[in-house]
C-alpha cells in the first residue's frame, strides 16, 4: 500500500471507530497513525483498538504507527450547591481549596500549586475561556477576583491561567498509569500533555527511556517562550491550537503555528497540526471551506501530519473525514506552488555528517532524476534527516527493526518498509534496488539515490551517499 502524498493522516479512535471493520477502512483510506486519547475510553479500549490496528497493517503488509496521548493535569473547579451559578460581570467571586459547594459568591479550587503561582492582576480563564476572572488578591488557599466577563459555570468547569508557569508535573498518577499500560501494549509515540518547560520532557523521559517516541504537545503559552528547547529535546510536536486558543488571543494562533512548524522543520523534528481541522465533519458530510483552506495551509506549511480528533472519533462520518483529508492533501501537493514554498523555506543544512549527505541526497537526486530516494536506517535517524529535505523525489525508508518501521509512518514523504539486515555495502545497494521495484517506486533501468550509516547498526552515523541503477535483468 503506497501513500500517493507526502504528508500523513493521524486520526483518533474512539466509539465512533472501534470495530475491526471501521478501522480496517480507515485504514485502507488513508490513515497513517491511529490515536489513542487516554482522556477518553479505558483501558480494554485501548488495548482492543491498538491490537486491531496492528493485526490491520499486518494484513496489508505495511507498519501503521500507534499514538498513545496522556491527559496530562487537568485543573477544574468544585461543584455547585445547585449544579450552576451565573457569575455577574464586575461582581467578586472567590476561589479557595474549602471542598464545600460553591455558589454565586464563591467556589472550590483544589489546585493550591495555582494560587501559589499568581500574581495580582493575573487572568483567570473559565470554561474554555468563556468566563474570565481578574485576580485582585490571593495567598497560599484562596484567590479573590473580579468577573471580567460573566456566564453561567457549572460543576467541574476547566480553568487555565495564561502567562503563568504553574509549578505543576505534565504526568498526573493517572497519566503514569496510563503510560505503563501504553508502554507494555508497544505504542510507538507517547504525547505528552501540558508541556511548560523543556524540564518537563526529561521527566516522561526517564520513565519511557526508548520504548518509544516522545511528542511534545504545545497548548501552553510558557511552552512557546522557550519553544527552541522544547522542540530540540522532544522527538516529534503538535501543535495543539485548542488549548493554545484558550490561554491566547485567536488571532495569535495561526502565527504561532507558523513560526512552530518552521521550527520543527529548522530541526528535523516532525510536526503535527491538530485540533478543529474538518470539525463540522462530525456532523456533516462535507467540511465548510474554510476547514478545507486550514488544512491547506498546514501542508502548505510542509507540515509531516494532519490530524483528525472527534471526527474519526465520535463523529458519525469518520471514514469520509479521513478521505476528504486525504484528497485535500494530494491536491494540494500537486499544485506547483507547494514545492516553491517547500524549497523557499528550506533550512540551510547543520555543519554536521548526516546533514551534509542527506542535503546531497536531495540534490544528487533532482540532477540525475532519480525515482526514489532510499534510506537503510536502524534507528530510523538517517529517514529523519532525509526526510528534513524534503526531496521532490519520494523517500523508501528500509529498516530491520519493526518497531522504527511504524514510528516513521509519522513522518513527512516516508514510505516504510521493514527489510533484512545487511551486512555491507554492495549488499544494501541490492536490498534498496530490489524494494525499490517491488514497491513500486521505480522500474529497470531507473536510478535511486541510497543514505545510510557505516557501520551498520549504529545510530546517528549517516555518512553514506550511493547512486545506484535498478538492474534491468
């Protein structure tokens, strides 16, 4: 099964896609990498849908990514004596960690690690920011506010406080749980929610080592101040626009993604744009234009994945929210202008081995129109690098490891396939030709340009640039 685009399709699973058959479809439509949102579903859930994606891209004989994404905190107000209160604009209104039901005067906040962070003036955001509080005084228990901008709120409501780093974990117990059970199921990328600090990455880290992949979500404003040490220390991004439109102005969101996106690709590091993209399709059977024109924009942008959340999660049209994703994206990566932008905003190559040789596999490839760039990657680092590029010519990943096979379905123009070992050069060369005419990417007589790292087996060394020609026998 070859993707005829570069960029990839994550979608959630959820009750709206939960049978073998619907996923299998989703599967043959065009996804790429399958969520997981532990916010939602349990644990048996979980683990049903992760094992049927995976007995699926066995079925068809091509690695199909899982994509665990922990909750992460999630700051909420108490309850009401009587469910709900309308909150006044100009009235005061009093949170404190006192358990009792609120009222209109005043209600439970069981985060003392918030008012330990505020400071006078400070904004407190409601409800998915539909209510706003101004902080007028606070200390250790209790904050007193002024209703900024009133509304009804009810039990259990979000809070989120921008501009303000919260002395707060990004892995609840909850969220440590989760990743033990991700873990042992085998998913290839953990996201890791409410990222502050680059700190904050090291700590999931140390618990998940290199059972898998790290992807750091930025939906906090702090996360976007120090966002070059994020992106460095995480191995992919999403940028999570939901939240991030929250705690900022709307109009701020899409600059933001932007100056994202050309971070990540500065870096090699792949990137995600998610959240609201085909969100009438829940609904509806075809998206408004102007969805249409967002998720455009994002592969414009050169962006690695589009995702999809409550569409293929709980909306009755997944399957058809997955297809007009991906005729979205063929069409426009074969508008002429999406290569100009590509090239235009291409990043100058790091003073470094791997650098060095996958910038020459780009342009050895455009000078002698070569069908195929191939890369043999046991760590999966060499496809990455490569990837960075972004060749005109489309990228056979070959690995022997299972596991890097699937964790690159993420990536931007990859095509992965686990392959044998091997034990030399000439070897590799007749490995590449061979995938290269059975998966369709070049026929006799076509040159391929091949990446690697010598020796083989080792990660990080790309150093190996070879012109190869499929034999014609």
């Amino acid at each position: 099964m070859r993707r005829n685009r570069n960029a990839k399709i994550v979608a959630t699973l959820g009750p709206a896609s939960s049978s073998e058959q619907t996923i299998r479809t989703l599967f043959e439509t065009g996804v790429d990498v399958f969520r997981l949102n532990f916010s939602h579903g349990t644990a048996d859930e979980h683990r049903a849908r992760c094992e049927m994606a995976r007995r699926i891209g066995r079925e068809f004989g091509r690695p199909v990514g899982i994509l665990a994404d922990l909750q992460g905190p999630k700051l909420r107000v108490g309850r009401f004596a009587g469910g709900a209160v309308e909150l006044q604009p100009g009235e005061p209104f009093r949170l404190d960690l006192n358990p009792a039901e609120g009222d209109a005067r005043r209600v439970n906040l069981p985060h003392p690690e918030i008012f330990a962070a505020l400071e006078r003036d400070a904004t407190l955001l409601l409800d998915d920011g539909r209510l706003q509080l101004k902080v007028e005084s606070f200390g250790r228990d209790h904050a007193v506010t002024r209703v900024m901008v009133g509304g009804r709120l009810s039990d259990r409501k979000g809070v989120n406080v921008p501009g303000v780093v919260l002395p707060i974990s990004p892995l609840t117990e909850k969220d440590r749980e989760d990743l033990r059970f991700a873990l042992a199921m085998g998913v290839d990328w953990v996201a890791l929610s409410f990222v502050q600090r680059p700190e904050d990455i090291e700590e999931a880290r140390a618990l998940i080592g290199d059972q898998a992949m790290v992807l750091s979500k930025l939906e906090k404003p702090a996360a976007i101040d120090r966002l070059d040490a994020i992106v460095q220390r995480s191995d992919a991004i999403m940028v999570a626009r939901g939240d991030l439109g929250v705690e900022l102005p709307p109009e701020r969101v899409p600059i933001l993604q932007r100056t994202i996106v050309r971070t990540c690709r500065r870096e090699g590091k792949p990137v995600i744009v998610a959240t609201q993209m085909l969100e009438s399709m829940t609904t509806n059977p075809v998206p408004t234009r102007a969805e249409v024109s967002d998720v455009a924009s994002a592969i414009f942008q050169g962006v690695d994945a589009v995702m999809l959340s409550a569409e293929s999660a709980s909306g009755k049209y997944p399957v058809e929210s997955v297809a007009m994703m991906d005729r979205i994206i063929r069409e426009v990566e074969g508008d002429a202008h999406y290569r100009m932008l590509l090239d235009a905003n291409q990043e100058v190559a790091r003073a470094n081995p791997a650098d060095a040789v996958c910038a020459a596999l780009r342009q050895t490839a455009h000078i002698v129109s070569a069908k195929a760039t191939i890369t043999y990657t046991s760590s999966g680092f060499s496809a990455m690098r490569a990837a960075r590029e972004r060749p005109e010519a489309p990228i056979l990943s070959l690995t022997p490891s299972p596991r890097t096979a699937a964790r690159l379905c993420l990536v931007w123009g990859l095509h992965s396939v686990q392959s044998g070992e091997v034990m030399d050069v000439n070897s590799m060369t007749d490995l590449a030709c061979d995938a290269a005419l059975r998966e369709g990417f070049a026929a006799p007589g076509d040159y391929v340009v091949i990446a690697a790292g010598v020796p083989f087996g080792i990660s990080g060394t790309t150093n190996l640039l070879r012109i190869a020609r499929v034999p014609e026998h």
